[in-house]
C-alpha cells in the first residue's frame, strides 16, 4: 500500500492526504488541516493508555516516527480490535504535545519546534476528510482503484502544486476563490481538465457540475460561483449565497450591496435599475398628458373662436408663461383669408400703412401736422418711431461720391465712379441686369461692404457707414422667418433686441401691435408663419412678416431686395403700395426690383440705374423717359415703361432704337456728361456743413446707437426664451429622436443581455493563474463602441439641424445687429434639456438591458457628457456644409468618431503605431477609457487588471480626467462652432 497508484513515472506527485500511505492499524482520521492522526498504544511509547499521533507529512508514516502533535485520548485505554473509523475514543485537542527523545517523555509543544506540515495539525476531525480517505482504504484493501483518492478527475492526469507551503501560510487561499479542500497539507494543484470541461473554459466559462462550479482535482481551487460569495473570514473553506439587497459576481469575495431603489433578489449577479425606469416612465407620461393637454386647449379654444365669430378671449398657458409668448389660436391656413387692418376708416379708403397715401408727400419728413388725420395705429406707429430716434426726421439720407469697389485679387472693379444721393423719405428703386452691381451698391450703403474708393455720408456726415446698422433695415429677398414662431412672435422677439434698451416691454408690444395693424397682418397674428414647404400663411404675409421684423425695430431706412419676388401680381402691388407709404411716412425705402409692372413702376419715387458698376440714370422716375428720348430712344404707347427700361439698361434697346449706340458703355458714358450729372457733382460739392452742425449731428448720433439694443444678457435671455419655444413646438422631431434613443438603447442593451452583466474575465492573479479561462477583454471597449456609435446616430442629424436650418436667419439677425454670442450661447443652451432627455432615454434602457456593473449615475453622465461632444460636433459640420448634406455628413463623422473609440483596432496596436493622438483626438477614446476603468478596476483582487489593461491600451484610472476631457473635447468642439458660424459662408462646401 506504501506506494502510489497514480503516480507517473519521473514525475513528482503532490502529497494526497486522501491515500492511506500504508495499512491502518487502529482508529485513523484526518483532521481540518488533512493530517493523519492515528491512535497509537501503549507499547508504542511504553505509556499506560493509548495516544493519539497527528502528522502532516503522510509520506514518512505514522506508525514509523514519533513527530507530530500528540494529543490524549479522551477516554484513555488501548486501541486493539477498533476499526480505523472508530471514534468512540478521540483525542483531547485542549493540550498538545510533542514526543522529546531526548528523554523518551511527552512535553507541551512548542510550534516553532514543529516541521510546518506538523505545525497545522489540529486534531480536529474532518468527516469529509476522513470518509475519502476510508474509501480509499477500503478500495485499495479490496484491490480497487481508490477514485476517492484520485488527484484528478481526468484520467492519467498528475497534478501540479501551484502554491507552496510558505505562499499558503502568508496569502492562504486567493481572494474569490474557493479552497474547500485546501491546507498546508492538501496545497492547491492544478490538474489538466477533462473533455467537456476544457471545451468550458475554452468558451470562457468554469465547469459547472449539478450547478456548482467545480475544480478539476479535489484540491484544485474553484472560482466563487456567481450569485455566491467566498468569505476572506473563513478562508475560502465555504461559499454562501449573496443575500437579498446585494450581487455577487463571478469570484465575489463580499456581496456588493445594491443602489436604493434597485431590484437584487436573493443570488443575484447583477442589480436591475428601477428608480431610473421609473422616472423615465413618469418623465414621459407627463410629456404625453402635456402634449396631449396642449393640443386639446388648442382645439377647444380654436372652435370657441369659430362659434364666436372669431372674437379672440384672453387666455394663457404654461408655454406662454415660460417664453413670454402667446399662445398659438389656430395653426390654419390663413390664404384666402382676406387683408384688413383693425381699424377701417372708410370702405373707400386706405387701410394700414396705405392710409398715409391719402396725403401729400411730406416736406423733410416732417409730419406733424398731418397726424390728425392718421388712424389711431398709424398714429401709434409714428409715436414710436419719433421716440425711437428722438426726432420729427426719422429718416437718412445717402450721399455718395465717386464710390468705387474692387474686390482684393480681382482685376476689374464691380462699382465705379459711382456719385449720387437718396433724398431721406423717398421710395427709391436700384434696377440693372444681372452683374450690374445692384447687390454691391446696396452692400456698400448698408455698410455690409467697405467701399475701396470714394466716401459715403449718412444725413451729411462722413463716417463709417457700418456703425449706422442698427438704424438701417434689411428685407432678404428670400422670407428668412421662423416658421415655428407665430406672426406676432417673429416681430415681436426683432423688436425686443433692437429697441432702445431704456424702453418697457409694454412700450415695445404696444410698437409691434401697431406695425402688426399697418401691416394688416392681424387676422393671422397668432398663426404660425410656417415654411415654404409647408406654408401656413400666403407668401404676400410672408413678405409683410419679414417687412414687420424691420419695422419693428424703428429703422430710419429699410433696404429691400426684390419684394416682389415670388408673389403675384395683387400681392406684389399691395406689397409696394405699403412700402411706399412706410417712405411717405419719413422712412428712407431703397428696393431692388427687377422688371416692375407699370403700376409699381410708376410708384416709385426715384430710380439708380446700373450699368457694368456704373450709373446710366439717377433721378425721379417721371424724368426718366425724357432722359432716354433725348438719347434716341421711344417708348411705345401703352407699354410697361419698367420693361422698356430694363431692356434698354441691360443693352437690349433696339426695339426703342432703331439707329445708333445702344450698348451700356454708351449709356454710361452719355450719363457721365449729362446735366443731370452735373447737377448731382454740384451739389455734392456745395454741402459744406459746418463742423459745429457735424459734431451735434454725431453727438445726436452716437447717443441714439448707443441706446439701440438690448444689452447681451438680455439678449441671451430672449434669444433662449425663443429657443425653448422652438423645440416646444418641434414636438413631433422630439418624440422621434427619444424614440430612436430609445430602441437603440433596448438593442445594445438586448445584445449584451446574454452576458448577464459580466463584462470581463482576465488573468487571474498569481499564483492561480494557470487556473485562468478564456479571457475577455473585449466586451467592455466593445460595449463603449457601440454605445459611442448609437449615441452618434441618434445625436448627429439633431444636433446639425439646430444650426442648418437658421444659418440665413442668423447672418440677417448678426447683420442687423443682433449679438451673435447671445445667439450662438442661447441656441447650445437650448438642447441641453433634448440631450438630457435623449440621454435618459438611451442610458435607462441599454443599463436595465445589459446591466454591467458601472454606477448608472456614472454611466448616464459618460453617456451624456459624449451627447455634448455629439451635438457641438454637429454644430462644426452644420457651420461648414450645406444644410441638405449636413445630416448625412454629421452622421458619418459621428461614426468615425464612434470607431476611433480603441476597441477594434485595439488601442495597445495603435500605440505601437505611434499615432496614439489621432485616438485622444477622439471623445469615443476617452469614453471607452472611462468605461474600461469603471467595469475592470474593481476586479483587481480576482484578475491582473494591469496584464489587461497593457493588452488593450487603456489606463483604469483617472474617471473623472476622462469625463473632463470629454467636456473639454465637446467644449472645443462648440468654439470651433463659433468660428465658424462667424466665418462658415465662406467655408460652406
């Protein structure tokens, strides 16, 4: 029996307490550390009972020394004719001794005396112990094979020790492992495992048998099971399950309580996250009751109207308390709905601002003595404009001499030796073919263009023309409105930042009823303006609404390019009359028009005709068909004298002119010495102001700008108010952006579910290792992959349309003075709450589905921290891209960004590379950094986190230097933004 029957040939095999040495003479079991303990005689030591003998080193046997722990029998006696199981007669563990041979005597054992195998010895029975080692006995006495005693379960299979004695007694068993059979005397092994199992740990997984983890030895240590814990206090001898209220994870030493409000039943490997799934479900019936709520007061307050006659009642609602707007009555269309104004001073007379048809044109803009007769609007509407310049003459006159432009790198100039003037109250058209320089001329009086020759003077005084932006107004051709903002709301948000600062806010309403009224704009007030494709008022109110957003903020001139534009013949008459009226009011009215018909022809108060940058005709429209007969030129009768006009400017006169010069550069060269020309360049020459009236002219000047403007706060606050407005009523695109997050939150969340939260299986640590199984390394950087792409997909398109769908806005609004940083800041603040939504949605569902082991207050702030740098990325592409390509190129971007992340190729390649930068250019690095630390680090008692961390390339520290990196990033991104929503025109591709 002394030898071993699994032993293999020149291999050294592990010490298996489990195998008898040698045949049992007596009671024998083995005690909590595996040692043998025999029950020895009397003879053995010439004592009068029997003893009990305690060895660790099972290989010297018991029964032939006399080292070890001696214990008294509790009974005393002999041990002759006891089976080796008996235990009728055991040791008395309260003293032990030592056998000294020096004096053949039992004295008190002294531990340091004793072999470190001998040391452990309890005396203690372990049954479990004791019962395999009697099978064994019994196996081997019957000439069995002792599988009891086997020290793998695979055939053939020798162990190797994987911790020594001196390792056990400092560390003992690893933390997270389970050492049920393990001592000083049973030191864990390692065995080669079987078949199925080797296929297990090959696919990642620890052999399961009857549903406990098992090793492939008796004294192979096993990772604790998930659901169970393996306290450090006992040793890693037993393995419990994790209480209700905490999990456990593969190789969880403690049970790791849960979050308030999680959901952990008893043996549980993860935590569900309810709190947040509640409040997302809150969150969201609220919206729906809001929305719902909402539509339905529209529709019941849209029907009292129709009942009542279309009397509007007084009524507010929690979206007009929050913006300071009003609550939209009817979103219909308004088209055929026929144009008043409030008030109707006769059925044959004017209405709104065409009432000032009815008098004479004024002398300098004074109109004093004409107010009686205004209509109570009209006469409100003068009131605000004398207040707002502070003076009878709210009009400017231009003077220009010998203006010139040339662009920098250009040979030939656009203007040239342009000289004339715009009386203040006229209504003046500036016509010219195409490449006249009509936009040029009107660029550089708006003080849009500097001119590179010549010199400018606004009411007779030099100066930089471009300071005078706030008194000057300027409709595009194009109806550059909000469509999600009412009639009254669009001019009423133009004329709270350009008023002067010092007015009230009743004052300014007050202003834009009146111009609401004059502009016969009333009945659809509180109509949405809606967009070109989907309009929700007729293009001529269009036109009015933009033309209301320039006389909302008192301008002393208005400059119009093609107002007529798009609209009909009755609307572009209506459209001209009204403006012709705003000049006889005072206010300077300079239009680009191109082929008028004759009524609005012959509305106007003066003509510029362009020609190759230069003049061909300045003066009053009634002299300019003299002007061309004296050149040879006739206009038939009952013609359209804007058409003939055109023609003969444009160089296509012959019909007018059968013989002679028809080509431009003779036009230009008969006006340059004409006496029209000369006229001008003599009075020109003859203003010679004084330079006292100069200085009380620029005094009075500066004074009226610098009250011009709401100040940049307060400009930030309406440009906000607007903006939250927007995206209340952008319901339908809110609703479907949370939709997407969220099924792509259910998706990845459904795709990791499998993994029941667990993440990452490494190394483990020495000297285990060799225990390891398939390492995963990948699901955690995968898992920031495809959060960082879905974040990037559901974020991109949104994120551009905040800008795109606004660039022309916003150069109309800079142009007119508005404060670009209120706008740009307002606008970034705006969609914080949609990312904050957006995240929620996202977070709440892809963390309840695939439940990893991060902090959700952790994950949902990464996550939305990465919404930021999303949305200013957008923000980038939207400044440089055209507004129909920005969604696709922001969405590929973001995916880009999203791959760039470390998982695949690995960071650890890219290092070696040594293009590490372009990565940490990335946000989706630092998300992934931040994931990697937060779902690896709290492994390092089980697994060699820093083994793993080298292999991909991520460091597990520095949580919150990655989540400030990506709030730098995102910060950067939005600079970047600024730039280009100051430079991008240029830039646009």
């Amino acid at each position: 029996m002394g030898s071993n029957p699994f032993a293999q040939t020149g291999f050294t095999v592990p010490q298996d307490p489990f195998l008898p040495q040698e045949v049992p003479e007596g009671p024998v079991f083995l005690d909590t550390q595996a040692c043998l303990c025999a029950l020895r005689g009397p003879q053995a030591l010439n004592s009068n009972d029997a003893s009990w003998q305690c060895i660790g080193n099972q290989t010297e046997g018991v029964y032939m020394v006399t080292t070890g722990k001696w214990f008294n029998s509790l009974h005393g006696g002999s041990k002759e004719g006891l089976p080796m199981w008996d235990a009728s007669n055991p040791p008395d563990t309260s003293n032990a001794f030592m056998w000294d041979t020096d004096i053949d005597s039992f004295v008190e054992a002294v531990p340091s005396e004793l072999s470190v195998w001998d040391r452990a010895c309890t005396g203690e029975n372990h049954t479990t112990f004791s019962t395999s080692y009697y099978r064994a006995a019994t196996a081997i006495d019957a000439e069995q094979v002792p599988t009891d005693a086997a020290p793998c379960w695979r055939p053939g299979a020798v162990p190797i020790q994987i911790q020594n004695a001196t390792g056990w007694q400092v560390n003992g068993c690893n933390e997270g492992f389970l050492c049920a059979n393990n001592t000083v005397n049973s030191l864990p092994q390692f065995c080669p495992p079987i078949t199925e199992c080797q296929i297990a740990r090959l696919a990642g997984f620890t052999c399961v048998f009857r549903g406990r983890n098992i090793g492939m030895g008796p004294f192979e240590p096993v990772v604790c099971q998930q659901g169970y814990y393996c306290p450090t206090s006992s040793g890693g001898t037993e393995t419990l399950p994790c209480p209700a209220g905490t999990y456990c994870q593969p190789g969880a030493p403690t049970p790791t309580p849960c979050n308030v409000g999680s959901y952990c039943p008893e043996r549980s490997t993860y935590q569900l996250y309810l709190v947040p799934v509640i409040i997302l479900v809150i969150v969201d019936v609220l919206l729906a009751i809001a929305f719902i709520w909402y539509s339905l007061r529209k529709r019941f307050w849209r029907s009292r109207e129709q009942s009542t006659g279309g009397k509007k009642k007084a009524k507010s609602t929690f979206v007009g308390n929050f913006t300071g707007y009003k609550e939209l009555s009817r979103e219909s269309d308004q088209e055929l709905v026929p144009m008043q104004a409030t008030y109707m001073p006769g059925a044959d007379g004017w209405t709104g601002f065409e009432a000032a048809l009815d008098f004479p044109t004024p002398h300098g803009s004074v109109i004093e003595e004409r107010e009686t007769g205004f209509s109570p609007q009209l006469r409100a509407f003068v009131e605000s404009m004398r207040r707002a310049t502070d003076a009878a003459h709210f009009g400017l006159s231009f003077a220009y001499s010998d203006l010139s432009f040339q662009p920098q790198g250009t040979a030939k100039p656009i203007l040239q030796n342009v000289t004339g003037s715009i009386e203040r109250g006229s209504l003046t058209a500036v016509m010219g073919g195409s490449g006249a320089g009509k936009s040029t001329f009107v660029n550089v009086l708006m003080g849009k263009v500097t001119n590179t020759g010549g010199s400018v003077m606004i009411n007779n005084i030099p100066g930089k023309i471009k300071r005078y932006k706030k008194l000057i107004g300027y409709v595009p051709q194009d109806d550059i409105v909000l469509p999600e903002l009412t009639v009254y709301e669009n001019i009423l948000h133009s004329a709270r930042i350009r008023l002067p600062r010092t007015w009230k806010d009743i004052d300014i309403q007050a202003h834009v009823n009146s111009v609401i009224d004059c502009l016969e704009l009333s009945h659809v007030r509180d109509s949405l303006v809606g967009s070109i494709g989907k309009p929700t008022i007729s293009g001529g109110q269009r036109k009015r609404v933009s033309i209301g957003m320039e006389l909302a903020a008192a301008p002393m001139a208005i400059f119009l390019d093609e107002p007529t534009s798009g609209l009909d013949a009755t609307a572009a008459s209506s459209i001209m009359r009204t403006l012709k009226a705003i000049a006889r009011l005072g206010i300077s009215v300079i239009v680009i028009i191109h082929q008028p018909r004759m009524e609005i022809f012959e509305m106007l108060d003066d003509l510029i005709l362009l020609a190759s940058g230069q003049i061909i005709y300045e003066g009053p429209e009634a002299n300019v068909r003299q002007f061309f007969e004296n050149v040879g030129f006739s206009f038939p009768k009952h013609s359209n004298f804007g058409d003939v006009v055109t023609d003969i400017i444009t160089g296509n006169g012959r019909p007018y002119k059968r013989t002679g010069d028809i080509s431009k550069d003779s036009l230009i060269a008969h006006w340059a010495h004409s006496r029209q020309n000369a006229t001008i360049r003599e009075k020109h020459a003859s203003i010679r102001s004084s330079r006292t009236s100069i200085a009380e002219n620029k005094s009075t000047h500066r004074e009226l700008l610098r009250k011009r403007g709401a100040p940049r706060l307060k400009q930030l606050w309406l440009c906000l108010k607007r903006a939250m407005l927007q995206q209340w009523r952008a319901k339908s695109a809110f609703c479907f952006e949370m939709g997407l997050a969220a099924l792509a939150g259910v998706l990845l969340g459904l795709a990791e579910n499998s993994k029941k939260g667990v993440l990452f299986t490494g190394i483990y640590n020495a000297p285990y290792d060799v225990l390891s199984l398939a390492t995963d390394t990948r699901s955690v950087p995968e898992l920031a992959l495809l959060t960082a792409i879905a974040i990037g997909l559901v974020s991109a398109a949104p994120g551009v349309r905040v800008f795109s769908e606004e660039m022309l806005l916003y150069r109309r609004e800079a142009e007119a003075g508005h404060s670009r940083v209120a706008y740009y800041l307002a606008k970034t603040i705006s969609v914080i709450p949609r990312m904050v939504f957006g995240c929620m949605h996202f977070s709440t569902l892809i963390l309840l589905l695939s439940v990893p082991i991060i902090s959700w207050g952790t994950a949902f702030f990464a996550n939305l921290v990465y919404f930021y740098c999303i949305y200013g990325l957008a923000s980038c592409v939207s400044m440089v891209v055209r507004r129909e390509d920005a969604p696709l190129f922001a969405t590929m971007i973001s995916l880009i960004v999203g791959i760039l992340s470390g998982a695949a190729p690995p960071l650890s390649s890219v290092q070696e590379w040594h293009i590490e930068w372009l990565w940490r250019a990335s946000p989706g690095t630092w998300l992934a950094e931040l994931y990697f630390g937060q779902l690896i680090e709290p492994f390092r008692y089980l697994y060699n986190v820093d083994l793993t961390a080298r292999q991909v390339g991520f460091r597990l520290d520095g949580h919150w230097r990655n989540m400030l990196f990506l709030f730098v990033i995102g910060t950067i991104y939005r600079v970047i933004a600024y730039i280009g929503l100051l430079v991008g025109n240029r830039m646009r591709i």
